[in-house]
C-alpha cells in the first residue's frame, strides 16, 4: 500500500512533474525529518536526491526511508550554494523550509535552485505570509523577518506578502500560485497559518 503523506500540496506539484516528458530526478532542499516527501516522488519511480543542514534530520529520514524500502539520496548541504552542477535535476522542490532564513538568503536559494533546474523543468516553493498566526512574535529583524524559538531553539521565520515572492521568480513561467489561509489544532489551539505556493517552470532554450 502506496504511503500517505501530510505536505498536501506536493500531489499538486507532483501532478505537474508527472505529466513532463523530462527524466524523473527530483532534488529536495530541506528533505530531513520524519516522513519525508522524497518517498512520494520514490513512489511514482524518481530517483529521488535531497539536501538538509541538519544531519539528525537526515538521519531521521534514512532511517524512515530504510524502514519503508525507499532509497532516498539525501546528503548534508547549504540551499544557498548547492553541490549540483548546473541543469542537474528535472525537478527541484523546497516545502516548508525556505524561509527558516533572511529574505536575501531565500533570493540567494532560489537562484541556486533555479541553477540547478533543467530547461523545461519544473519548481515548487512556499512562503509563510504575514497572515500566519506568529507573524510579529520574537526578535524583530526587519521587513517581517523575526527570530523566533521552535522546540527551544532559535530559528529565524521570514514572511511574505502575497505578491513579495513574484519577482523571485522573473524569468520562470508561473503555472500555479495559491494563497492559503487556514486553521488547524496545534496543541490544543486553534491556530492561523498562512501559506504562499509557487509552481514555477524553468524556460526552454
């Protein structure tokens, strides 16, 4: 039985990758942690290559991957300064990990992306928007971007306005975008996050 995930929004973009005539290789950045989408894309016959910085995450995800029999290629890396040749994968994805950084690393990471993406290729990245329910909270850094605290650590949580991210993409055919509001129970609270998807693909030649 196929494995169910929670990052919803990925069957979208993998609805996308799978009607490309383009080979199947797939690079996450930001693939640690516990059931991680790379064995989506496993599922449907990628070979499927992932980044993170943290190498606990990734050792949670090779363990989950060994456990369910997918082979997940995910190494200890920066999105800021990918170790991939250029034009390397036909599809490159970041969910929910971008902005855990400044704007300008974000910009600096979706060149590289961008870099590393085949013509004709396709991309998916989402942004936290300022309609997230944390918005404000933690150390001020300017233009929205706030330090903040996830399980004790401090992380840094950049956030967007619906259109800010627009001009990260110049040059990219946008094939979808969705603005997301939406409500969910978090340790007993009703809490608002806010979401921003891009499905971008990279011009032929």
């Amino acid at each position: 039985m196929n494995e169910v995930y929670k990052q919803i929004p990925l069957y979208r973009y993998l609805s996308f990758c799978n009607e490309s005539d383009l080979e199947r290789t797939v690079l996450d950045c930001g693939a640690g942690g516990d059931s991680p989408p790379l064995g989506l894309f496993a599922q449907y016959g990628y070979v499927a290559s992932g980044i993170d910085c943290n190498p606990e995450q990734i050792d949670v995800a090779q363990t989950w991957a060994a456990e369910k029999g997918y082979e997940l290629e995910i190494q200890q890396g920066d999105m800021r300064q990918l170790a991939f040749d250029d034009e390397s994968f036909s599809f490159v994805y970041s969910y929910n990990s971008i902005f855990h950084m400044r704007k300008l690393e974000v910009a600096q990471s979706i060149e590289e992306m961008k870099r590393v993406l085949k013509p004709g290729g396709i991309m998916f990245v989402n942004f936290l928007t300022v309609n997230d329910f944390r918005c404000g909270e933690g150390g001020d850094l300017g233009q929205n971007q706030y330090e903040q605290f996830d399980d004790d650590l401090p992380v840094i949580h950049s956030y967007y306005t619906a259109t800010e991210p627009d001009e990260l993409f110049s040059g990219m055919k946008l094939l979808y975008k969705e603005d997301r509001v939406l409500q969910r129970i978090y340790d007993g609270q009703l809490i608002t996050q806010g979401f921003v998807d891009y499905i971008v693909q990279k011009p032929l030649r």
